[in-house]
C-alpha cells in the first residue's frame, strides 16, 4: 500500500510540474505576442543613424575634402504634428547647396524632390509594424528617405566649405552628409568585395573588361568610398542631432534615387514604355514654387502622346499647371506596346511621375519591381548609357588608333556627333567638325568636314562633370585658379542636340583619325565588325508584331557597331572631356532616318548581261505625265474607241491579236473608221499580227467588227482619253537569276528600280530577292564622310503588286502583277561600272519576267546630309 502510496505521490508531483512548465510557456508567447513586444522587435531590427536637424532659416557647415568629387546629401523631411498617415500623400521639400572658398562662391544651387511615407500592418494602438523611417516619439513623423547627389566643382581651391540651407520656410529637415573621394584605403579581407564593386562600375563606365584594364586602375576603382562628413562647429549651439531608424521596407512604388531624373525639362521629354491595355495616372507638378515669398510662375502645357505597335498614336493635351501643388491625369492606353511621351512644351522646368500596373511595365528584367502584377508602382524611363568624348577650342583633340591587320570591313567607321548645351534658339550656329586621317609617318592622307545640327534632343541628355562658370567643357581654354572661384557650375543633365551621323571608308594606309570641333561637341566613334546571325534585339524590346515602327536605342543582343575609344582618353578624361550620353528606349515611326532625294535626268533602261529570252508587255498608264508617250490602245469587238492618230509617227497603224479556242478561226474582222469601214480580213491563227493602210491624222473612232468569239486586239496608237497601253521589254529569269551592269557617272547616288511580274497580285513571306553587289566586294571610296552605306549583299522582301495588271503582247486575256524592288548604290560607291545580281527565292519552278531602270542623282557637294535628324541610330550591314 505504501508503494502504491508513493506511485501516486510522483505523478500528481509530475503532472503540477508539467502544467507550471506550460503556464510558464504560454506566459511567454503572450508576452512575445504583445504589442510591446512587437515595437521592441521593430526597434532591434532597424537601423539606427544619427541625422542633424535643419530647421527652416538656419544653415550647417562640412568642410570638404580636397580630394573629393562627389556629394550624396541623405534628407527626411520632418512632418508637423498631428499628421496623420494616407499611402497617396506626398510631399515636396527642398534644400540649398553652398560651396564656398576662400576667396568666392564656387557653386550654388536649389534642390527639389518629392516624397512620402511608406507604413503598413497598423495596430490597435496607432503603431504601424512596418515604416521605411521612424523616431522614437509616434507622434513624430518623418518621410521616407531621400537623396542628392552633388558633383563637387574642379579644380578647387583648398579649404572650401559646404553650407546647406532649406530651400522653404516651411519644414524641418534631416541631413546626413556623405563624400566619395580617391584617398588610399585598406582593403585587406574586403579586397574581394571591393573588386567585385569595382568591375560593377566598370561595366557601366566602360567598355572593356574589368581585367584588361591597367593594375593601378583596377585598384583605383577598388578603393572608391563613400564617407560620412561631420559638422563643423559645437553640438547643441552649431548644430542639433536627432536619431532616425531606418529600414528596407516601401510600399510598392518604384522610386527615383536621384531628383533629377524626376525632372521633366523646359523642352523636354520622357518616355515610358508599357503594355496595354491599362490605366495610368500622370502627375505633375510646378518646380517654381514659393520658397521665398515671391509670386508663383504657371508653367507651361504639357503634351502625352502615346505611339502603339502599328503606327497609331493618341494624343493628350494637359493645361498648364497654376501651383506647386501635384495634379493628376488619368491615361487609357489601348492593347499592345506603347510608348507614352510626355513633352513639357513650356518654358519652365516640371515634376513628373507617371503611375499604373507593375505588370504593364514594358522594362527590362533588372529594372521590373518585385511587386505583383496588380499593384500599382511608378513607371520610369529606360536609360542607356553611351560613353563620348568631347572636343572643342578647349579641349585636346580626339586621336584614334587604327589597327595595321584591319580589313576592308575593318577600315568602316562610324562617327555620331551632338551639340553640347543647345536650346533650340535661332541664333546658335552649327558645330564644325574637322576629320583627319593620317598614315603610319604622321602625313594628312585626307581631310573632310560636316555640320553638327542645332536642333535640340528631347529624349537625350549628357551627363557632364561640373565646371566653374558655367562653361561647358572643352568651352575654352583651361580657366586660371583665381578665375575659377567665381560663378555657378553648370546644371546636369545638359541637352545636347540630335546626332548628326557620318560613315568614312579609311584608306589602306590609315593608322590614326583625329577628330576636332569648332564648338563644344560630344562624339562617339565606332567600328563595323559583322555578326552571324544578323542584329538581334534583346528582352522585352522585340520587332515581333510591330508595323510601321521600331524600337530606338534598345539594347542588342548582337550588333555590327562597336564603340572605340581615344588614344588619348587619360588626357580627355583629366581635362573633363569625358561623358556619358544617357538616351531613352521608345518606340518610333519608321523612315524618320532616310531623307529622299528626288531623282534627277532621264529614265535610264538597263539590260541584263547575256541573251535571256524577252518577251513585251502592254502595261496601263495614266496621267497628263504620261500622254505624250508612245501608247497603245486596247480594242474589245462592238465597243468603239477614240484613238489618236499622229503624222509624225513613222509606222504604220498596226493590230496585234488573240483569239481564244479555235472555233473562231475562218471568221472575218473589219476595222471601222469613224463609221467608214478601212480594212477587212480573214483570222487565220489564234495570234497574229494585221497592217492597216494609212490612216489621216487626228483623233478618229475606231471599231472592230468580228463575229469570232474572245477575240481581241491592241492597236499601237494612243487612246484620246483614259488608260492606255505602253510597250515594255521584259527579260525571262529562272532561279539562278540575273545580273545588270550600272555604270555610277559621279558621286551621287543612283537607285535601280527592279520591276518583277508575275502571275499572281498577292507575295507570300517566302517570296524575296537576294541582291548582290559586284560579288559582294564593291568598290568604294575613302576618306569621305557619308550619310549611309550600301549593303554589298541584302535580301528584300517581294511586295504585294498594288499596279493595274499588264498584258503580255498577243495574249491579251492574260493578267501579269508587276511588283517594284528598289536597289539604292549610294555615295560610298565608287563612279564607274558596277553589276547588281537579283536572284528570286521561294517564286516556285515557273519562270519570272523582268524589266530594270534607273534615275540618275545630281553629284553631291562632298558635306554630309542629315539623314537620320531624328536621331535614329541603324545598325549597318555591309
């Protein structure tokens, strides 16, 4: 009995120990459930950084580093109390930037950016679990973070000092300042960390790879920094602290990094590439409002066109904007790829943002936000980066290597050229660029120029490295230390101009280029090396389904230009010579890049080499231009026709006839006169060919009176009205095709119109024409800046015939579809005899008939034409 006593004693001691245990347990799940518990875990896995405090009429100091370039300035902007939080508010702030030396003001300039709050999972009590910012009061609200990057002024005098203000008498910012220098930091165990950085940058800076580049770059790239600057003075009298908690938590709206991207340019545009259908809201707002007390300034109307995959374009008109405050317009964009373009066509500078659907983003992947499809997010431009080099009076000038192994495809350059700092104003002048080519001993083997057009870009822009003064670089001479103290620094991003493009054959003997401008102008020069596979675009801009448009300066998978850089580019790059062209994606009509000429001289009837078999055609003709030319007309039996019959032709009056079946055959015609009958004869073929006795001149009316059934006949005279016939010699081409020598007179281009009939109006996808230029090596001229080059060997496609069908002579029932194929030699050919060979594909085993001529150009003046004003950059293929 005692044992079991004891047995019973244990577990009951057992079972109260196990429920303390749980009670415990569950005591400290509710604890770590409870709303404090909850802000203690927010406070322990956010960031903690101590800002300075920056009250409106006040102003702080940092002395910069001497060696420094770069300013990235991180603000909050402080909300009154008592605002309560809304997801769709948002706030604009702005901030002052002094630099100051010992002896001036080196640079002084406002910045503006918009923001909001970014909170979610709110609680009982008010506390929000998730903030991208926060304090330790609740009741003490500040925005999500915010930052401007300032490129420091050089050279620079020593012991300048930096004094930011707020931009309004309203608000209280915090600052964080930090500056990017070039000073020697150890890397130890970070090496690989820092090079891993480094070859990051190299990709966006440069062209070549991160191991081809020089020991001392390498690691200069590698030790670039950004440190934190403290204010100057004391704590608690010069300057306040606060401490921030930050986090990586936004509510899904893609933000800009840098306010300037925000900015939409007096003259200005963006485009934003998406895919409807879908909704998107503009927002918009005025960049001059009263931050001082002074009278606000309307801007001005802004423009939204949104362009779609066929050519069609709808158009937005937004009125001018009459405050600060963001205004909203909601856009409906139909099915497929758009390209929506905003213009601000005003004189002042706007803010702009543009909201939908994630999912309707057209961007590549990198850019593409993680949220889901549905949520709404801020659409941004596509920007490429294109590295240039700009020469001008102040400026070394651009010198180019050239490799001695090079090829004939080799020798092909590209030179792309843009004003720097236009503004669309009639009294700026042209940049004049000088190119030279020079053999292996130094020796000038030729020299050209050409105009750099005025016409500002809007979707272009160049990222320049600040100057004093407001000079430009490569302006003019290199500014003295003491004149260097005074001015402003010039605005980021500059307008450039649209380019003005130029093709050069080299000689064989060229081993350098040097390239020079009369005024500030960024160049970017390339190289021709072809590809297998042709030019191919890349994710998500694809020419798939597009018609009457294409896609401008989208990335490529595979391309034939490749950029080169100077000789010279450490000397260019010290002196400030060196840029980045940033241009956005979008979409464009087709054929803004070729400006026509209209031909010139007599048309020029080509015949093909050989004796392939011939054959004439009747073809219709219209129009007062075509009149007075030898005509036929066509007679139908019982259906009289005016004709004119003139004295001066040398020939007689002659019937060409066809008789379908035999059972007419043994039938009498007659040929009737103005009611006279003039001749009579008996069919005695199904083809056959009649004379008829002189005929009075004048116009008469002629009838053909026969009682032979599908009889008919042309008469080689002219009718008084409406369609004729005129007579044309075609040459039969089979498969292995044919080939048409052309003899170029000058140096202007001349175009072979290739006229292919066949038996059916509708081509197919398959039926083309290959076209070959004198076996694919043409000869060419050198050192000649050109607007375009003739490809040596291209396949087009064979065109649906949109003509009135012409008639084989002797059969006039049959029905031939002429379709057109227009082959261009321009001014990169040589003058002299060249050989154009057409060969069809996918026609089928029947034979084509063919016909070739010719327009003759005018001989150029030797300057380059702007060929592509648009901006539009081809892909060239030889």
């Amino acid at each position: 009995m005692k044992t079991k006593a004891r047995a019973l004693l244990a577990l009951a001691g057992l079972a109260i120990a196990l429920a303390l245990i749980y009670a415990a347990s569950a005591g400290v799940v509710r604890s770590a459930d409870s709303a404090a518990a909850l802000r203690d875990d927010k406070f322990a896995r956010a960031e903690r950084l101590v800002f300075y405090r920056l009250k409106p009429g006040e102003e702080m100091r940092f002395k910069v580093p001497e060696d420094a370039e770069e300013l990235r300035v991180v603000t909050h902007l402080v909300l009154p109390d008592g605002t309560t939080y809304a997801p769709e508010r948002q706030y604009q702030y702005g901030l002052k930037v002094l630099l100051r030396a010992p002896n001036g003001v080196l640079m002084e300039r406002p910045l503006f950016t918009r923001t909001r709050q970014s909170k979610d999972q709110p609680q009982e009590d008010g506390t929000f679990l998730q903030e991208s910012a926060f304090t330790t009061d609740p009741n003490h609200q500040v925005t999500d973070e915010r930052e401007f990057l300032v490129r420091l002024p050089l050279p620079r005098p020593e012991h300048t000092v930096m004094y930011l203000r707020p931009a309004g008498v309203h608000g209280t910012l915090l600052v964080r300042m930090y500056v990017r220098t070039q000073r020697q930091l150890p890397l130890l165990s970070s090496e690989r960390a820092a090079e891993e950085r480094a070859e990051k940058r190299v990709e966006r800076t440069t062209f070549l790879p991160f191991e081809k580049l020089s020991a001392e770059t390498r690691h200069r790239l590698a030790r670039e920094k950004w440190e934190r600057l403290s204010a100057e003075g004391e704590a608690g009298t010069d300057y306040f602290i606060e401490p921030v908690y930050r986090t990586p938590f936004r509510l899904p709206l893609v933000e800009v990094a840098e306010s300037a991207q925000e900015r939409l340019g007096a003259g200005g545009a963006v485009a934003l590439n998406v895919t409807g259908p879908t909704q998107a809201v503009l927002w918009l707002w005025s960049t001059t409002p009263d931050t001082e007390g002074g009278t606000l300034t309307p801007a001005g109307p802004v423009t939204v066109r949104a362009l779609g995959p066929t050519g069609a374009e709808r158009t937005w008109e937004v009125p001018a904007l009459g405050n600060g405050a963001p205004v909203s317009h909601v856009l409906d964009v139909p099915e497929g790829h758009h390209t929506l373009s905003i213009h601000n066509t005003g004189t002042e500078d706007l803010r702009y943002t543009v909201e939908g659907p994630a999912g309707a983003w057209l961007a590549p992947p990198e850019l593409r936000p993680t949220a889901k499809p549905d949520t709404r997010i801020a659409w941004l431009p596509d920007l490429r980066r294109t590295e240039a080099f700009v020469t001008g009076p102040g400026c070394a000038t651009l010198d180019v290597e050239l490799d001695p192994a090079m090829d004939s495809a080799g020798r092909l350059l590209r030179l792309d050229a843009r004003r720097l700092g236009v503004t669309g104003a009639d009294d700026e002048k042209p940049s004049d660029v000088l190119f030279t080519v020079l053999d292996a001993r130094g020796k000038v083997l030729g020299q050209t120029r050409m105009e750099v057009t005025t016409q500002p870009a809007a979707f272009e822009s160049a990222d320049l490295p600040l100057l004093p003064g407001q000079r430009l670089p490569c302006a003019q001479a290199q500014a003295s230390a003491a004149d260097a103290g005074t001015g402003e620094v010039t605005d980021r991003p500059t307008p450039v101009s649209v380019p003005t493009s130029a093709r050069v054959f080299l000689p064989a003997g060229a081993r350098r280029v040097r390239v020079q401008a009369a005024r500030p102008t960024a160049v970017f020069l390339s190289t021709f090396l072809p590809t297998a596979g042709g030019v191919a675009g890349m994710e998500p801009y694809l020419t798939d389904g597009l018609q009457g448009v294409r896609w401008r300066n989208a990335p490529l998978e595979r391309r034939s230009w490749h950029p080169m850089r100077p000789a010279n580019v450490t000397e260019l790059t010290r002196r400030g010579a060196r840029l980045e062209l940033m241009s956005q994606v979008r979409l464009e009509p087709e054929g803004l890049e070729t400006v026509s000429s209209t031909p010139s001289g007599d048309t020029v009837v080509l015949k093909p080499s050989g004796s392939p078999d011939t054959l004439e055609v009747l073809e219709p003709v219209q129009g007062a231009a075509d009149a007075a030319r030898p005509l036929a007309t066509l007679l139908t039996p019982g259906q009289p026709v005016r004709a004119r019959f003139d004295a001066r032709s040398p020939t007689r009056p002659e019937l060409r006839l066809s008789l379908e079946g035999t059972e007419g055959l043994g039938s009498e015609v007659e040929v009737v006169l103005d009611g006279e009958p003039v001749h009579r004869w008996t069919l005695r073929s199904t083809r056959s060919r009649e004379l008829l006795p002189p005929l009075p001149p004048g116009e008469h009316e002629v009838l053909l009176r026969t009682d032979a059934a599908g009889l008919t006949a042309t008469l080689n005279r002219p009718p008084v009205a409406g369609s004729g016939l005129r007579s044309r010699t075609v040459y039969r081409m089979g498969s292995e095709g044919l080939s048409v020598p052309v003899r170029k007179p000058g140096a202007g281009a001349v175009t072979v119109n290739i006229i292919i009939y066949a038996r059916e109006a509708e081509s197919s996808a398959q039926q083309r024409v290959s076209v070959t230029l004198d076996n694919g090596q043409p000869n060419r001229r050198s050192g000649v800046l050109l607007p375009r080059i003739t490809r040596a060997s291209r396949v087009l496609p064979l065109p649906s015939s949109t003509r009135t069908p012409a008639t084989p002579a002797g059969r006039p029932q049959a029905r031939w579809y002429a379709r057109t194929v227009s082959v261009t030699l321009g001014e990169d050919l040589a003058p002299g005899l060249h050989h154009v060979r057409v060969v069809p594909q996918g026609m089928g085993d029947s034979p084509l008939w063919v016909r070739f001529f010719m327009f003759g150009h005018q001989d150029g003046d030797g300057t380059t034409r702007e060929w592509n004003r648009s901006g539009w950059e081809l892909e060239d293929t030889l």
